[in-house]
C-alpha cells in the first residue's frame, strides 16, 4: 500500500512538473540526467580500466625485473672494472700481432642483442677489442663491429661450432657476401678460433688477419700462438670466474 502510494506521489509530482515548465523541458531535463548518468558511469568503468592495466603492468615489471640475472658488480666501479678488461684484451691483441706479424687481431664475443615478443632471441657478435699493426694499411673495425647479426654469417658460425676454428686463406672473394664484407679489404688470410667456457660453451673468438697468404706450415704455428691467447682470455670473458679469482 506504501509503494502505490509512493507511486502515485511520483505521478502526481511529475505531473505537476510537466504542468509548470511544459512537457518539452521535462524530456530535456530527463534526457540530460541521463546523459550525465552515463557520463559518470562510464567514468568509472574507464577507471577500473585504467587501475586494471597499472596493475598488470606493475605485476609484468615485477615479474621482469626479478627474474633478470643480478649484476656481478657495482655501477660505481664500472670505468675500473672496464680498464682493468680492456687492459687484458688489448695486451692479448697485441701479444698476437707482435708474435705472428698479422695486420690485425680482434676478439668478438657473442651474445643475445634483444628478444622477440614470444622470446625468441636475436643472436649477435660484438668486437670488444682490436689491435693493429702500424704500418699494415687496416682500418679499425670495433665501432662497425657492434650487434652483427650471425644470422648473415652462416657459414663462419657453423665452422666455429662444428670444427672450433675456421680459416680463409686465399680465395677469400669464393666467402659469403657478409663474410667477406666483415674482413678487412686488404686481408688475405684469416684466422677464426673458438673461446670456450669451463663447460665447453662458445663464448667468443679470436679473429687475425694477414695482408699476405700464408703456407701451411706458417698456419699450424700461428694457430697455436692464437689458441694460448684463447685460454687467457677466457677468464676474463667468463666475468664471474675472472671476478673469483680476485682480479678486479
């Protein structure tokens, strides 16, 4: 009996409404609550949007930053910790040059440049350091040699995997194009070896190149000048390891 007396409370009201002010501004006024109605829900509902995707982002942030490997250093000791490295690299380089007469030694290191949206990884190389000989006519490579991607240089990387080295001596124009466009224009001969880890993983090589063609006989003493230099730089290269070892 309540609610029919309320209804027709609200009739007679709205009757009266509809009396005054015409039944024209009545539906105007009517259709403008309900306009801002809609405007305040919908305001709402985009904010539980908006808080929804803050935190699946909070959540993926989260996720991502937890799960990536902790550095093995302070930033603060970034510049002496890259001295002390290049130091070795370019001593190593240098050692190589000086003992085989090549034009150029060069360590590259492989690594993942970035990855794709469903985690496929972009395979890399980078030259970290470089020697060259005074006088050879060589250009530097290491600013060009930065996130090449193995995916042009088949051939070279299917050689260091399989056989642990690779070596180009004389028609090096019968290379890949990628391949011959990564050597030096005035080499003839070049020399690939493998850096391996302590569990026999690729991590790197060690590339020299010659302005001359070599004869076997020469190839078979300067690879094992290259692969000594191999094993001095793997520690280094495995930066944990170099770290035990209370070097930096």
């Amino acid at each position: 009996m309540e609610k029919l007396d309320t209804t027709v409370d609200n009739i007679s009201s709205l009757s009266k409404i509809i009396s005054e002010y015409g039944p024209a501004i009545v539906i105007l006024a009517v259709f403008l609550l309900m306009f801002l109605l809609l405007i305040i829900l919908l305001i709402r509902n985009n904010q539980k949007y908006i808080n929804s995707i803050v935190a699946q982002n909070n959540e993926l942030f989260q996720k991502l930053f937890t799960s990536l490997p902790k550095k093995d250093y302070d930033e603060e000791d970034i510049v002496e910790i890259f001295t002390k490295l290049n130091e070795v690299f370019k001593e190593e380089c240098k050692k190589i040059n000086d003992k085989t007469h090549a034009a150029r030694a060069s360590i590259y290191v492989f690594h993942n440049g970035s990855v794709a949206s469903h985690g496929l990884p972009f395979f890399k190389m980078t030259c970290v350091s470089e020697w060259i000989s005074r006088g050879s006519g060589f250009q530097e490579q290491i600013s060009k040699h930065t996130n090449l991607n193995l995916a042009l240089f088949g051939t070279l990387v299917e050689e260091l995997y399989n056989n642990g080295e690779f070596i180009v001596n004389r028609n090096c124009e019968e290379l890949e194009p990628y391949t011959y466009a990564f050597l030096s224009e005035k080499t003839k001969t070049s020399i690939f070896n493998c850096v391996y880890d302590d569990n026999n993983r690729i991590m790197a090589f060690i590339n020299v190149e010659f302005k001359e063609t070599l004869e076997p006989t020469q190839l078979d003493e300067i690879k094992t000048i290259i692969k000594n230099s191999c094993a001095k730089v793997q520690p280094v290269l495995e930066f944990s390891s170099y770290k035990s070892k209370k070097y930096i």
